[in-house]
C-alpha cells in the first residue's frame, strides 16, 4: 500500500475509529475482516510483519530526516528501524504520540558499499521501519522528504505465513524475533506474515484470499492450534480439505509447506486429540500428491520443550529462533 510517499509494507489499508486519533495498520481487506472470526477481527489489525519504508531524500541539500509519529494502545511495544539489512535503532513506542526521528547513519556509505559485492537481500538506501507485532499500533502522521522504494531494492521472493499467535509473534520480543521474521531472514526472502492470534480457524474466505493473492512465491500453513480446543477431528478434517487444496492448486508451481501443531501441552493433555489432527494434515498433503506440496510436523520443528513458555503453547524467543533455524534447512534447498 502506498501512502503519502512511503510503502506500507503488509497492510492493505489504514482504519480509523470514530473519536481515536490517528490509523491503525489492517493486514487484509477490511471487508474480509469482518468474516472471520473474533479473534481474527482483532488481530488483522496488529501490524505485525509489516512495515514503513522508504528512501530518505531532501531536495534542499540538507541532510535528510523523516519524522514518524506513532502510538500504541494497552501497553508499550517496540519499533525497529533498519537500513536494508542492517539495524538503525529501536525505539519504545508510548502510550502518548511517540515521534521517531530517521537519519542516515553515520557509517551509511559502507552499508552502500557493501551492497552489491555481499548479495545482500535488501538495499541498505532503504530505509524499514518494522512496526510492532503487538499491541495495535496508530499511525499519526510522517513528515520529512522520501521517495518510493523502487523494486529491486527488496527480495525477489516473497513468503507468506498463515497461522496462529505461533506465526503472528507471541512471545517474541522484537518484531524481527517472530519466528516468521527470523525464517525470512534467514533465507533472504520478503514476510507477508498473515498469523492471528488465536484466530487461524481456516475459514474458506481467508482460504479464497490467499489462493487468489498472486504477490507470494512460497508459503506455510499453520493449521491446528486454535481450533484444537473448539472443534472435533472430523471437523477439523473438513475444513483442512477445503483450505490446503483450494491454495495449492490455485499456485502448482509454488512451495507450500503445511504445518501441523507445534510441541506444547496437547502433546500430553490431548496426545489422542493431538495426534488426529497431525495426521489429518499429513494425509491431505498425501492425497493431493503436488510436488510442490510438503507436510511439516510442527514437534519436528520446535523439538526443545525449553524453547516453549509456561503456557506450554507459545514458543519463546529460543524456540521461535529455533523453528527458524529448523524450517530455513527444510526450505533453502527447495528454492535454490
């Protein structure tokens, strides 16, 4: 989405309430929102994998600046800012409008420099601005002089995650902890991450919209945690036959990577539960026989119970580095 000279990188628009000063970030078409269910109508405004970018300029000769004005809700989050590849600065958005200031970092012209002869995925002209993962954050305003990204300064290759709070970053810290975040990183790839906290209960028009999405080259499923504790295998069942086969078809030539539950305590609350619902995915991904369409166990993924927090459920900071880690391995090759 283009806005006022900057790319709002992973929203689709910008919301405003009645009597709530400045926008909050929507990750997909409002009107689809309004379909899905609670927690997802909630969440899709949490701007999570997304953010603002730009090329600093000033046509005065100046050395340029950008003013960003932000503000959290609830509680505090976190900002981060980087040149292409490389962290700026972080910055603890308020409760109160927070203005951050953008300038070109002293050792930018290295940071150029090395551009080119390291491969680097992003051109550090660019300037991210990664907006928290939680809580809902609101755009006041941006003031200062930039130009668009142009295309080549990004990934070729985009990546799109749909899943749980797994996906959308709870218990990540920084929004480039999320494992989703640190997976792209890793592979040298552009995130659409489209994770709701517990919100990922496979709906056929969340299914629709990412099948009719052409802006992804690959992708992962995460299916099973939020609908686990709502619903039977056989229902389960039902909507994993409408949801994988309804994307993969609709992208043969893309890799699809369908995830099952993670390791957390449904492995020993639910083994019985539990273990329907992974092989439900399996025998989907089997029945399709795409080549492009792989089943992952999500236990194979975040192997360390040390890597889960004391909710047994989410992932902490060195599990979501670890099912990165894990997941990178698995898709590096294929896409080579």
């Amino acid at each position: 989405m283009i806005h006022e000279h900057v790319e709002l990188y992973n929203v689709h628009e910008l919301l405003s309430t009645a009597g709530v000063q400045g926008m909050s970030f929507c990750r997909i078409p409002n009107a689809l929102r309004l379909q899905l269910n609670e927690a997802a109508i909630r969440n899709a405004v949490q701007a999570t994998g997304c953010e603002i970018r730009f090329n600093l300029a000033d046509n005065r000769g100046d050395p340029p600046e950008v003013r960003i004005v932000l503000q959290s809700t609830e509680s505090p989050s976190l900002v981060e800012v980087y040149q292409g590849p490389f962290l700026v600065s972080w910055h603890v958005v308020g409760l109160e409008p927070t203005e951050i200031i953008i300038a070109y970092p002293e050792r930018q012209p290295m940071l150029e420099m090395l551009h080119r002869p390291h491969s680097l995925p992003f051109d550090p002209q660019l300037t991210r601005v990664l907006l928290p993962w939680r809580p809902l954050a609101l755009l006041l305003s941006i003031e200062g002089e930039t130009t668009l990204p142009r295309p080549e300064q990004t990934p070729r290759v985009k990546m799109l995650n749909y899943g749980s709070s797994i996906t959308h970053g709870s218990s990540a810290i920084r929004p480039s902890g999320t494992w989703a975040s640190r997976t792209a990183q890793r592979l040298g790839v552009d995130l659409i991450n489209l994770g709701f906290g517990g919100g990922a209960h496979l709906e056929p028009q969340i299914a629709d919209y990412i099948a009719e999405r052409e802006d992804w080259h690959l992708a992962t499923l995460e299916m099973g945690i939020n609908l686990i504790g709502h619903i039977d295998a056989k229902e389960f069942a039902r909507r994993v036959a409408y949801f994988i086969p309804t994307i993969a078809r609709a992208h043969p030539d893309a890799w699809i990577f369908c995830m099952d539950l993670f390791t957390c305590r449904y492995d020993w609350e639910e083994k019985e539960k539990i273990t329907a619902f992974r092989r439900i995915v399996a025998e989907q991904v089997a029945e399709l026989g795409l080549p492009k369409l792989v089943h992952l166990s999500g236990a194979d993924l975040l192997t360390s119970l040390s890597g889960l927090t004391a909710d047994l459920v989410h992932p902490s900071p060195s599990g979501m580095e670890e099912i990165a880690q894990n997941l990178a391995a698995i898709i590096a090759p294929r896409i080579a």
